[in-house]
C-alpha cells in the first residue's frame, strides 16, 4: 500500500500569508512526479501553529526521488540577492505506512 508523509511545519501567524502564497505558486511541482498519489496544505483552526503539509506517494522509492531530484531544485537559490525569507521557523517530516483506508460508498 501507499505511504504518506507529513511535513509538519511550524508557522508563526504573520508568516501564514507568504507560507501559503508560496505553496499556491507551486502548483504542478509535485503532480507529475512518479508515484505521487496526494497532496493537501493542511491550515491549523485553532490550538497550533503548524501547518501540516500532507503527500501520499506509491512507494518510499518515489518519494525519495522526488526529494533529491524537484524539489531538492526547487528549494535551492532564493529570492533576491540570494537570499529567501524563510515562512516556517521549524519543520518536522512524519512518515506513514497506509494500512486501511475508505472511499465514500458508490465510488
């Protein structure tokens, strides 16, 4: 089955503008990658600063090819003069075998 990775990012509320407009902006980064399945931004309602960034993937092997091929470049450079403002102040990766999962029935 599937695995499913969880960024869990820890985002202070005046960085949660820029967070999200950055994810926003990379729109089909990850969709055309083999093996991906999901992803979701997930925003905190109350009780946390962590935005979780939620991916599910075919396999630990597409993952890790993502990592080290896309969106490794995607990170690397910055904004101007080199340097990119940073919108988390910490950043956690959870991983997850999925071992049961449901549709909405008649799907």
């Amino acid at each position: 089955m599937s695995i499913v990775k969880i960024n869990a990012l820890t985002v202070p509320e005046e960085q949660r503008a820029l967070l999200e407009e950055r994810f926003g902006s990379r729109a089909g980064m990850v969709e055309d990658s083999d093996g991906f399945e999901w992803f979701e931004l997930l925003r905190p309602l109350e009780g946390t600063d962590q935005y979780l960034v939620y991916t599910r993937w075919r396999d630990e092997e597409s993952f890790r090819a993502w990592m080290e091929g896309s969106m490794k470049s995607a990170h690397q450079g910055g904004g101007e003069g080199g340097e990119r403002r940073t919108a988390a102040s910490g950043s956690e990766l959870w991983s997850f075998e999925v071992v049961q999962q449901a549709t909405p029935k008649g799907e």
